[in-house]
C-alpha cells in the first residue's frame, strides 16, 4: 500500500525542466504582449502533451492573459472583448470551484470564499450567465484580480514546492479515480433533484394561478371587485401541498415566488387582473394593487410563520440590491411594494385605535398576518440600506417607525436625509418646517425649499401703490431676501454675491479668484473672500445702480477702501 501511495504522488509533467516553468511564469505575468503570446504558444504545447489533464490553473491562466493580449491589440471592439473576458471568468469560476462541491450542491459563493475568492468575482459570473452583461471596466478589473489569486494560490507555490506538484491534488488530497468519480456522480444526482425540485415549486405555484384566474373572471363578471371569493375545495388541496413543500425547501419557493410573473406580476397578469398599467404609481411610495394582494393572500396567510416572514423579507431585499446594478424599475416597484405591505402588516399604528369592531375586521381581512412579530430589525435595517433605490427613504421611514427600540429622534432624521439626498428623493414626513430651518443646508436643492417657505409666507409686492414707494419698497425687499439668503447660509461653505460680477468670462462651474487646482474645491478648504479682493473687472457703468454695490466704502478686517482706490489698485497689478 505504501508503494501505490508512493506511485501516485509522482507526476508526469508536460514542461522540460524547471527553468522553462520559470520562463513561462515571467512571461504570463510581464506586460509585454510579445512575451505573452510565447507564453502562449508553450502552454498550448503543453496541453498537447497533457491531452485532458492539463491544470485547471494553468488552463485559466492562459485564457485570462489571451483576453488581455486580444485587448491591448485593439483588434476587437468593446462587445466582443466583454464577451471573450465573460467566458475566461466564467470558466475559471465553475472549474475552480467544481472540485469543491460535495455530495448535495453547495452555493458558489460559499465554495469561493473557502478558496478565498472575493464574493463580487462571483456575482460578476452570474451577472454574466444570468443577467445583463457587465461593462468592460469590470470584467478588466475582475481578470486582473483573478489573475493576482491564481498567482498566490498556485503559481507562487509551485515555485516553492517544486515544478511537478499538482494544484488540483491539494484540493481533494490523494483520492482515487473510483472515489473522484463517485463525486461526481453525487453531484449530478443532487443537481438533477434540485432541479426537479424547482418544477415542481414551479407546478404548484401555477395551479394556485390558474386556480385564482378562474376565480378572478367569474368576479369580473359579476363586476364586483370588492368581494373576492373564499378558496374552494380544489384550492384547499392545493395549498396544504404547498405548505408541505414550503416545510421541506422553503428557499426555493421564496426564490420562485419572486420570479417575474408570480409576486412580480407582468403587464399581461396586471391587465387579466384589472389593475391599473400605467405608470401613474408613485415609487417613491409603492403600494400594491388591492387585486394583486388579494390574488395572493390565500397563499400567504397560509406560509405565514415567523422563519417564513422572516426569509420572505430577506430574499425581497437580496432581490432588490441585484436591481441597484441593472435597472428595472417596474420590478423594483413590486419588490419595494410587497416590502412595505409585509412591514405595514407588524405595524401597530394609534390611527387604528379609535375604529370600530367592523372596520378592524374589514382591515384584518387584508392583512397577511394579523399577530405582530419579532423582526430582525437590525439585519432589515441594514438590507434595506445596502439595497438603495427610490422606495428606499420610504421602506426606511416604515422600518424606523416599527422597530421596538427606536433610533434617537435626530440620528433617525439624519439617516433619512442622508438617505433621500443619496437617492436624489424628498420625504415630506421628515421635513417639518419647525425643524428645517435649524437643519444646515446640505443642497443646493433644500436651499431653495427654504427659499420658497420665505417667499409663500412673506406679503407680496403691491402693484397698485405710489411707484416711488413700492421701488423703495422692492429695494427693502431686497435688502430683506439678501438677508434671509445670508442667514439661511450661515456656517455654510456656500455665499451669495450681491456684486457685478462679469460671469460671462467665467467657465460653468468656476468662480472669481479659484485656482486650477481641485483641492480648493472640498469643503473644509473654503475661505470668505469679497469679490472687490479678486482679479476681477467691474462695470463701472452699471455697478453703482444695482442694489447692495450702491455703497462706495466697504469694510475688510478693520480696514476701509472706497470703490476707487480699489479700481487704482488693481489698475497698477499685473498679473502672471
């Protein structure tokens, strides 16, 4: 036996000795394409040798350093070079981790960071397989990230341990053929169930569909919208077998749930439905048609266990942050929509304290669960963080009013403002006029919001008065709109200029007296300076009629210049 195990660590190698292995590693790995390519062309000489059994390693290799040489040729265009760089990846993912997988298949990203792998290299396969393809700046990124793990897991260790030390033997140790085949064939048995599995989620669920759409056209007849019909007979059938395969794989089912035309509905099931197609919902508050809630609340309230809800929530917001990449925004809607009706079904609102024994049963009837539960509160906090799109300040808002041991009052104002400025959104349940305006300015946006409430409970001009005093009158407003901007700015970065300026000589973007370098443009950088302290012209014509330059003296850290010892000043600067 010691013999055989002797017998089977030595290796037969397709390179001639250790300094052409040495020589083809500097090559792959130099950024000269010359050198590349010969490292190429020896590889491709050693898979000759190797028929089947070359390294998975090397065989990687080579395809990832071939899809930069292609690239930096610029014989291929954009598409192509994603296509070329997609299949290296993809290749490179499923063969690394295929000798990983046990007897019952395991999930990709589990397998990956065992071989420490960064998780968005495998969300950059399955985008590629299942999903829009990513831009070409990516798939760059990801080979040359790969290129580095394979450099340090394989390469860099056959140069310590010698040229004929086989990578894919540390994998699995020193098992045999029979055993290496017997994996295999575990692994495509567990594949074939999982598959069979999901059809059959799939089945279930499409009979409760057409179960439901048969009820839905005898409602439609009877033209009464309101009165949904009780399960029949069939139905309760059929939802104990869905409730006995939500106990045995209830992922899957949750994973089929969320497939477009289930939970998602299509264009096509929304008009069977009678809903409304158009795109008159607001997304920044979605909320689910009546129909559709009601189409699914016999299966609903029938998976509604704490685990269950719980999972439910989870996979909405996995779901949701797949979509922060590929833009789909009537998904995004639906997904955001079943969110906050799960949240609104826990909430425990003092609106409803005061409503009649009717109207509770009439509201309970709707809801997917009726007993409020313990959610995980922090974990839903964060997903709904890391999953932002335009529901987002509205899922938040639910999520900060629900929980059992609420945020302070100003972190959760400023989590939502911070939220609403990231999604480019506004909020008006976290806007109180009495609370803005202690609120610092953080866009140029609310600076305006501010400006609109002055100017709506401010008196309007009078059109009908003397017009001598409704000029004066116009110039004390504004003196009074100068002051309000001036106030509203205070402790900010940003400043109004009342000055002529000449802004046509100025580029978009730039101001008086800013240098070419980027860095004066961060916050903390900001210095006050007037405008008569920059190299600038004025106008001398039209300067002295324009409100807040009518002055001649201004005031400059104690010291007083007038209008034209300025002008005489600059006149004798010369500028390099």
């Amino acid at each position: 036996m010691k013999k055989k195990s002797s017998e089977r660590r030595r290796h037969v190698v397709a390179w001639l000795n250790k300094a052409e292995w040495d020589q083809v590693l500097e090559n792959l790995y130099s950024k000269d394409s010359a050198l590349q390519r010969y490292a190429l062309h020896r590889i491709s000489a050693w898979k000759g040798r190797y028929a089947n059994s070359t390294p998975v390693a090397v065989d990687c290799t080579a395809d990832l350093v071939r899809c930069q040489v292609l690239d930096r040729s610029k014989q291929l265009d954009g598409d192509d070079l994603v296509l070329l760089y997609g299949a290296a990846l993809v290749r490179f993912v499923n063969l690394i981790t295929e000798r990983q997988q046990g007897k019952t298949a395991r999930p990709l990203r589990r397998l990956a960071g065992n071989l420490n792998i960064p998780e968005w290299v495998v969300d950059l396969r399955h985008d590629f397989t299942h999903r829009k393809l990513p831009t070409l700046k990516w798939c760059r990124k990801g080979c040359n990230v790969v290129l580095e793990w394979l450099q340090q897991e394989y390469w860099s260790k056959q140069l310590g341990g010698g040229p004929n030390e086989d990578w894919d033997s540390q994998s699995d140790g020193e098992e045999d053929e029979e055993t290496d085949l017997k994996r295999q064939e575990d692994r495509l048995i567990a594949r074939q169930k999982e598959m069979e599995t999901y059809k059959n989620a799939r089945e279930l669920l499409i009979s409760f569909e057409k179960e439901q759409y048969q009820a839905v056209d005898g409602l439609l007849e009877d033209k009464d919208k309101n009165l949904w019909p009780a399960p029949l007979a069939d139905m309760s059938w059929l939802l104990g077998e869905i409730k006995q395969f939500a106990v045995e794989s209830s992922d899957l089912l949750i994973d089929v749930l969320l497939e477009d035309g289930f939970l998602v509905p299509t264009v096509e099931q929304l008009e069977t439905l009678g809903c409304d197609t158009s795109d008159s919902a607001d997304p920044t508050e979605p909320k689910l048609p009546q129909t559709l809630l009601r189409f699914w609340l016999p299966l609903l309230k029938m998976l509604n266990t704490t685990l269950f809800i719980h999972r439910l929530l989870e996979k909405l917001f996995a779901e949701l942050k797949l979509l922060t990449k590929e833009k789909n925004y009537h998904r995004a809607f639906y997904l955001s929509a079943w969110i906050s009706e799960v949240i609104l079904c826990n909430s425990n609102k003092s609106e409803h304290h005061f409503e009649t024994k009717v109207q509770k049963k009439a509201r309970m009837k709707d809801r997917i669960f009726v007993n409020r539960i313990q959610m995980r509160w922090q974990q839903l906090l964060s997903a709904c963080l890391d999953a932002p799109c335009i529901s987002t300040p509205h899922l938040l808002q639910l999520i900060l009013n629900d929980m059992e041991h609420p945020l302070p009052m100003e972190t959760r104002l400023k989590l939502l403002q911070l939220c609403s400025i990231y999604t480019q959104t506004t909020h008006s349940e976290f806007h109180p006029s009495a609370e803005q305006k202690q609120q610092p300015v953080y866009t140029l946006e609310s600076l305006h919001e501010k400006l609109r409430q002055y100017q709506h409970h401010s008196h309007p001009w009078s059109s009908t008065a003397d017009p001598k005093k409704s000029e004066s009158s116009q110039e004390n407003n504004w003196a009074d709109l100068h002051a309000e901007k001036a106030k509203l700015l205070k402790g900010s970065p940003w400043q109004v200029c009342v000055d002529k300026v000449l802004w046509k000589n100025y580029p978009l973007g730039k101001v008086p007296g800013q240098s070419d370098d980027p860095s004066c443009l961060m916050v903390e950088n900001y210095s006050t300076m007037t405008v008569f302290d920059q190299p600038v012209e004025l106008d001398s014509n039209t300067s002295h009629n324009m409100p807040g330059v009518s002055s001649a003296v201004r005031t400059t850290e104690g010291l007083i210049w007038s209008s034209s010892d300025v002008n005489k000043l600059k006149s004798g600067l010369q500028l390099f």
